[in-house]
C-alpha cells in the first residue's frame, strides 16, 4: 500500500471504527495503539517501553510485567527475611557478626529495600491505569476515548484473563487458560 499521499495531509486519517495509519511505520493500526520510538513499531494499549524487559508493556504482555513486579517484590521481602533470620540465628548462638557480614548484610537490605519501593510504585502505577483504563501514553496525550464505565474486575479480567483471580498472579498460562480468553483481540 502507498502511503505517500497521507504524509502531505496535515491531520491524520481516521476510519470510522477508530483505526488510523501510522506515520512512522506507514502501516493501519487499531485503536488505543501507538508507535514505540525503540521498537520501531506501533503496540496495541502501550502503556510505556521498559528497559528492564527490554520491550514495550502493552496489551499482550501487562500481565505478565506486573507478575515480575510482584516477584521482584517478592524477592526483595525473601532477601530481607533472611538478613534478619540469619543476624537472629546468631545472636541467639552468641556469636559475633563480623565487619564484612555487617556491612554486607546492611547493603543487601538497603538494595532490597530500594528495589522493593521501586517495584510498588510502579505496581501500584499499573494497578491504577488497569482501573482507570487508561494507558500511560494515554494519559500524557490526554487522548484517552471515551469509553463505556466498566467494573473494576471486568477491567482487571481485560488484562489477567478470565481464570480464578487466583490465578492471576501464575506466572505460566497453560492453553485451558488461554483458551477461555476473549479470541477477539487484534494482533498488533
């Protein structure tokens, strides 16, 4: 398809059920996508690119992202627990922490710590745009469509699936979960 005709056109093509072309990537994308200057290509709810995955958290892939935060998070809990376990079981013996195992020990809960803080903000921050529906890009554009009010849980189902809440924070989606998820999507 060319695409050199929209390029001279000051305000971007628009079909009536919300697709527009993208002026980057010269290609139709559907509603609520937009271009990742990184990827170099145009993500279906794209919410930001993360360094971190090295990838675009989008539709496709929210899930998953904050399932890392919350074991990230979990992991940063597991290594302060066994800080302080370990200063306790010695204490109790009657030994007698060393320098190194102090100052390694204090480092190890500070970098715990941080990275625990870091992982609940931004949890948090992706909590609150499943529950606004609202991406990031959305709301710095403030293009956000105006959509039909939905529960919160059916907004959280648009992201983890249709599966038991419970399962939601499994980090593996076996093809009986896979199949119960709305098939409707666009693959963008």
């Amino acid at each position: 398809m060319d695409f050199s005709d929209i390029h001279s056109e000051s305000s971007k093509r628009k079909t009536n059920d919300g697709w527009t072309v993208c002026m980057k990537c010269e290609t139709y994308r559907p509603p609520r996508a937009h271009h990742c200057r990184v990827c170099r290509r145009c993500v279906r709810r794209m919410d930001h690119h993360c360094p971190w995955i090295n990838n675009c958290v989008g539709e496709y892939n929210q899930k998953y992202f904050i399932q890392f935060l919350f074991y990230v998070g979990l992991a940063s809990a597991f290594a302060i627990s066994l800080v302080i376990v370990s200063w306790v079981l010695e204490t109790k013996a009657g030994k007698e922490i060393k320098h190194v195992k102090l100052i390694h020990s204090i480092v190890l809960v500070i970098e715990s710590i941080l990275f625990g803080l870091f992982v609940i903000a931004i949890g948090c921050d992706q909590m609150s745009a499943i529950l606004k529906d609202e991406t990031a890009v959305e709301h710095v554009k403030k293009e956000g469509p105006v959509r039909a009010k939905k529960s919160r849980y059916i907004l959280l189902q648009e992201v983890f699936g249709r599966s038991h809440p419970l399962l939601w924070l499994w980090p593996l989606q076996s093809s009986r979960l896979k199949d119960s998820q709305d098939s409707t999507q666009y693959n963008v």
